[in-house]
C-alpha cells in the first residue's frame, strides 16, 4: 500500500470509446503526475500537477486530457485512442514538483486499445 | 541527448549478490534515484544519490560517481522475493527525471 490508489486496474476499450482513468493519493502530497509504461521501454512522463495547476505537458496527443480538481485526486480522460497507447498508465504523486523528493507510485491502470 | 543505460535483464542464485550497473548522459545532474518494482505493482523508492560514495540500506546499496557517470545497486543475500525490475533515474540540471528501461532480475533458487 503506498498511498496512492488507481482505478480502474484494468480496461479494455475500443478506439471509439471514452473512458477516465482515477488517482487518490492519501499522503497529502501536492504533487501528482502520470506516466505511461510501455514493455522495456522507459518510463514516459505525460502530465505534472502541482498545487491543482499544469506545470507540465510532454507534447502527449490530445486525446489524452488530465484533470486535477484537487490536490489528492487527478484524472486522465481518454477519447478516440490508438492501438499504441496500450500500456501501464502509472499515477505518482510527490511533496514539491520539482522532482527532488521521492516518487509514490500507484499500482496502475493496464490498459488495452483494440 | 540525455540517456539512461542498464542491462535489460539479469540472473543470480539466491543467497548471492549481484550488481545492478546504470551509466548516465544528464544536462546537467542533481541526483539519481533507483526504484524497484514487482510483476504487477507500483515502482516503491529504494535511493537517492547525489554525492559520490556508497550508500548502504540493510542489504541494498546504492553507489554514484559522478566523475564516470555511474551508478550501482548492489543486493546481497539475495532472496526470491528480490525478483522485480529495477529503474534507474537521473535528474538533470532543470529538475526533469530521466528514465531508464529498467533492469529485470530473476533469482534461481
């Protein structure tokens, strides 16, 4: 358990679907961040919240849109994707967003495109 | 362009040690991190290096040089439950953490 909880573990949709991956994180951190994991490849920063505003966006297509409403919860919304995004979405959450601190990793959201 | 290198995957027997090596290209460097992650879990912290020398932590330890760009874990007394992938990062001058593949380790018994 390391605080930070995804849902859902896994999902499986079609290109045409919309769906939302979730993330709580219980620390009272005020950071939050997603990562894609795809097989031996490296890990993939796609979005960092800090204090509930965007301080980072890593060219990720637009099919991809965060949401943080507040400092615990963050979400990925997902519309019109592709085949390739199928991979491990991995919300972390950190106190400070610059990095320095340690990552607290939630066990991810599996996802599959057809 | 920066770059994180480590082996993609490793064996060793229980009981043993084994070394995890990870060389860096950072602009800059204000650190690195190794991480571990299990089959299906989340990636948990195991340390942070910023200065040269090692770091020790029960059986795992972490070593940097940053003259060669380099960075070790070391496990000793492996057991079973040490198999996992094993991340290393580098975090560059302005802050941004550069990932690598990960090492994946098997334990034989």
């Amino acid at each position: 358990e390391t605080g930070v909880t995804q849902t859902p573990r896994h999902l499986v949709m079609g290109m045409t679907n919309k769906k939302s991956l979730k993330c709580e994180q219980h620390l009272g951190h005020n950071a939050m961040y997603w990562y894609k994991q795809s097989a031996k490849k490296p890990l993939e920063l796609m979005f960092v919240y800090s204090l509930e505003e965007r301080v980072e966006n890593n060219s990720v297509p637009s099919r991809f849109s965060p949401e943080c409403p507040n400092s615990s919860h963050l979400f990925l919304h997902l519309h019109t994707l592709q085949p390739e995004d199928s991979a491990l979405y991995l919300c972390a959450s950190s106190q400070g967003g610059d990095n320095t601190g340690e990552l607290f990793f939630g066990e991810g959201s599996r996802l599959t495109v057809l | 362009g920066q770059n994180i290198d480590q082996p993609t995957e490793m064996t060793a027997t229980e009981g043993a040690i084994v070394q995890i090596n990870c060389t860096y290209q950072t602009s800059g460097f204000n650190g690195l991190f190794w991480y571990q992650q299990h089959a299906g879990e989340a990636p948990t912290f195991l340390s942070y290096n910023v200065l040269d020398g090692l770091e020790e932590k029960g059986r795992f330890s972490s070593f940097l040089s940053r003259s060669k760009g380099y960075s070790y874990l070391l496990l000793k007394e492996l057991q079973m439950k040490d198999s996992a992938s094993y991340l290393c990062a580098g975090l560059d001058s302005n802050y941004q953490l550069i990932w690598g593949a990960g090492t994946k380790l098997i334990i034989k018994p």
